[in-house]
C-alpha cells in the first residue's frame, strides 16, 4: 500500500465516522509515522511544537483505535494499514468499502448521518458511536418475558460491571436448573440494552448446529443484506453487540465428564476462543448449567473473560413464599435452606405446600423426610448428564453425614485420578459445594440432591 493510498483510506475511514476530514497536521502525522519519522522531525516540517505533534497524534490514535476496535499506535500504524484490503463490494455499489474488517458504508451508510453536535463519551458508549448513532436492532423473541425482581441486586450490578465498565468478551452464568440464570439476564438485558447497537438473544434448543446460529447471527447484524466474505467477529468489531446463548448446556455431552462438545457443535470452542481472545467491545453472554472446558482454560489467560456461579437467593426468597401465601414465616428460612434458595424448586415445593398442607410450612416440615415429589423429574435431567465415576463420587457424598474429605481416594474408586477427576468435574457442574473450615475441607451436596440420589441408589438395588 502506498502512502497516498493509506491517506485515502484513513481519511475515508474517519470521515464515515465523524463526519469530518483529516486536516493537515494530521495527515503529516500520518505521513510521517509512515516513514518512521520522530514526531520531532514532524514538528520541524510542520512548523510547530512537538507537544502540539504528539497530543494531535495520540487523539489521532484513539480515534482510529475506536473506529477499527483495535489499538493503532505510531509504530503499528503502517503494518495495520498494509494488512488492510481495499475493495469494493457490489452489493453496496461503489460507495460501500470494504476496510479490512471493518464494512465502512461512505455514502448510502445505512446508518443516519453523524450528530452536529457530538455526545460527551462515557466510558460505556460503543467505540465506533461518538458521532455515528447506528440503528439499534434488538432480537429478543427468545428471550422471555422480564419480571423486575427487585433481588439479585449484587449479581445484576457484577455483570453490568464486567459488561460495561470492564468490556469483557465473554461472560457465562452458570447454575442448576431453575437458580434464575434466564430471569437474571432478562433484567440485566433490559437494564444495559441502550448500550448496545446490536442485541440477540438465542436459546440452545433452536440451533442444531454451529453454521445455523452463524447463519442466523450475521443475517441479522447485518446491514441491510448479508455481505459476503464477513465473519462475525467482523460485525462484532464494527457493532457493540450483546450475544446471549441460553441453555449452552445442551451443546456438551452427556454420560461423560463435563466440557466436551457434542461432535457437531464442536466448533462452538474455536468461536468462543475467537471472541474472547481478539479486540472488540461486544460480549457473548452464556448461560449453562455446566461450564465449557475453553471457559475454565481462557479465565486463567486472563482475557476478558468471567464467569458467575449463581447461588441461592437467600432470604429474598421469602418474597416468593409470600407471593403464594404460605404461612409459619418463622420457618421460611429453613424451607428455603432445605431447598437451597434455587427458585423455581421453592415455586414447586410452595404449590405442594399450598396444595397439600393449605400453605401451612410447620406441617409440612414436620415430616422427617424431605420431599421431592415434582422435583424429581428436573434432578434427573442434571443427573443423567453424568458419567459412570461421577455418579459413584454422588453416590458416596449421599453418605457422608458431615461431607467428604478428597484427602484419601475411597476404596470404590480403582485410580486417584478418575476420583479427582470426577470430583472436579461434578465442580464443573455446580452438583457439589466445597466447606471448608479450620478442620479442612469437605464436599458436600444440597440437602435435596442428597436425598435425590439416595432415591436413586435404593432403587438401583
Ligand atoms: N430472582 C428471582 N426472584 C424470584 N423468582 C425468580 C428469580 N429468578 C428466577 N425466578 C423464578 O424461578 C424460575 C426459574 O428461573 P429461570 O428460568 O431463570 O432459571 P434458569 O436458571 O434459567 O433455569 P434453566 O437452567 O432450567 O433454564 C422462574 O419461574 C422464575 O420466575
Ligand atoms: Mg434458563
């Protein structure tokens, strides 16, 4: 690429930003960065001070910095121009270019046209938004309907912490069935959403295969039609978009340990990687029962990664036992602890109760067995998904009376590595809680999973 050809595209490229072009000082700082020139030796040419050179220069710096999602600096600005294709598409005809990965439509943008007077940038505004107010496109047919709960209100402001002060890739919420991760994320999304240009929201059981939800993904960040040759990624650089994935358990095995994929969502790995590891400033939400090996692997990379294991809601769960009327508040707290603050098991224990005891909790508590009755068909789903040396540590943990101590292999176990594997994966799967105390640390499993897989166990014999 030639130097006039980088100042075409560079003035284009800021242009279709913000609606101005460059000016001269800029321009020589871009020639001169061109040619390795000390911003010194610019200011000599330029006729000016180098101070004044170099705060032009860094503000030239952020602005494409913004525009292209990636840091652009004086010594990488050559090499990331020279790495950019310059082409027209003709989908667009000659006023749509396409600028590396960036698609940068100069003059039928699809977009209205830049602000006269441009907003003040907060820390959570798109990067490429300053002036340019694309059309918000937000899909949230799958999405369920928000409920506005007001707990969980140290969950929802972690997530929007990591989402839009920290700008990280890829956030999971893990949990058991029925812990809120669905409910949460509908009131986060409804809280953050002006953030964001682009919105889509897809369950698991609707997308077979990796190439249906990529087909459907740039169809829909796209603008008016799908270009050719553009990854997502691509629309994720160019849009602030919030991708959630509900139910991403569905795309890992069963009967095996926690984290691989099923073969034809095998690719789903690679996307993930991609999305954390490379410059953007749009998020892929998952929610998962159990957490993806890649996530656990790119959390120690440290990059731009987290994930939040949703626990019990604690006492604001007497809200929802009010809610269906049942009575002995006193007891309430015992109730939700025996069924471990998860919601919708409280739901359906509380409509037992209701059902059956007229909402009297004392009565139904007074029986010394705990109760699973509807509850049994939804531990199932989690338990079925084990492998055979998982359901053995279960079984064994269902015995503990205090919780288990993993210092010592139990004799069932045949290798100390299928043991420990076993136990980190059934962490993985958020099927086991770790005590740890000044004796040492224990594991141990919620009250109704305990008695979920002792039922088991009686009827294996
Ligand atoms: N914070 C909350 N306060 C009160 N009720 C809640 C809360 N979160 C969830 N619920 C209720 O609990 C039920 C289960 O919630 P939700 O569907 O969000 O769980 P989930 O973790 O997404 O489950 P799954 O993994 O099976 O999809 C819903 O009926 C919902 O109304
Ligand atoms: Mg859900």
């Amino acid at each position: 690429m030639e130097i006039q050809e980088a100042l075409k595209w560079t003035d284009d490229l800021v242009f279709a930003s913000t609606g101005k072009h460059l000016d001269s000082l800029q321009r020589s700082i871009l020639e001169g960065a061109w040619q390795n020139q000390p911003y010194k030796s610019i200011a000599d040419d330029y006729h000016c001070t180098p101070d004044h050179v170099r705060k032009t220069a860094w503000e030239l710096w952020q602005q494409l910095s913004d525009i292209l999602g990636e840091e652009v600096k004086k010594s990488n600005i050559k090499a990331k121009l020279e790495r950019i294709e310059f082409s027209h598409i003709s989908n667009f005809g000659s006023d749509t270019q396409i600028f590396g990965d960036i698609n940068i439509c100069s003059k039928i943008s699809p977009y209205p046209k830049a602000e006269k007077t441009p907003k003040k940038r907060s820390p959570t505004t798109p990067t490429n938004s300053d002036n340019i107010q694309p059309e918000k496109r937000h899909d949230l047919t799958d999405a369920p309907e928000p409920h506005n709960f007001d707990n969980r209100t140290n969950e929802l402001a972690t997530l929007k912490e990591w989402i839009l002060a920290e700008n990280n890739r890829l956030v999971t919420i893990t949990g058991l069935s029925g812990i809120g991760k669905t409910t949460l994320t509908r009131q986060l999304v409804a809280e953050i959403k002006d953030n964001f240009h682009r919105i889509l929201w897809r369950s698991h059981r609707k997308f077979p295969t990796l190439n249906a939800l990529k087909t459907n993904l740039i169809e829909f960040f796209s603008p008016p039609q799908p270009q050719q040759n553009l990854s997502i990624l691509d629309y994720l650089r160019f849009h602030r978009c919030l991708i959630i994935l509900d139910d991403f358990q569905e795309t890992l095995t069963t009967g095996e340990f926690v984290g691989t994929y099923i073969p034809e969502y095998k690719n789903y790995g690679k996307l993930i990687k991609e999305i954390a590891r490379s410059p953007h400033n749009s998020c892929l939400l998952l929610l998962s029962w159990e957490k993806p090996t890649e996530i656990a692997n790119l959390e120690t990379e440290n990059c731009h990664c987290h994930t939040l294991q949703l626990q019990s809601l604690g006492e604001s769960a007497k809200e929802l036992l009010k809610a269906k009327n049942l009575t002995d508040e006193n007891r309430w707290l015992e109730l939700i602890n025996l069924y471990s603050g998860n919601p919708l098991w409280l739901n359906i224990i509380a409509s037992t109760i209701q059902d059956l005891f007229n909402g009297k909790v004392a009565q139904f508590l007074s029986y010394s067995h705990l109760f699973l009755g509807d509850l049994e068909p939804i531990l199932h789903e989690h338990y079925q998904r084990l492998s055979e040396s998982e359901k053995l540590v279960m079984q064994w943990l269902a015995n503990q009376e205090i919780g288990g101590d993993i210092s010592s292999k139990p004799p069932k176990f045949s290798s100390e590595g299928d043991f420990l594997a076993a136990v980190q994966s059934l962490r993985k799967r958020n099927l086991i809680k770790k005590n740890v105390s000044e004796e040492g640390c224990v594991f141990t499993l919620e009250p109704v999973i305990k008695k979920y897989v002792k039922n088991q166990s009686n009827k294996s014999f």
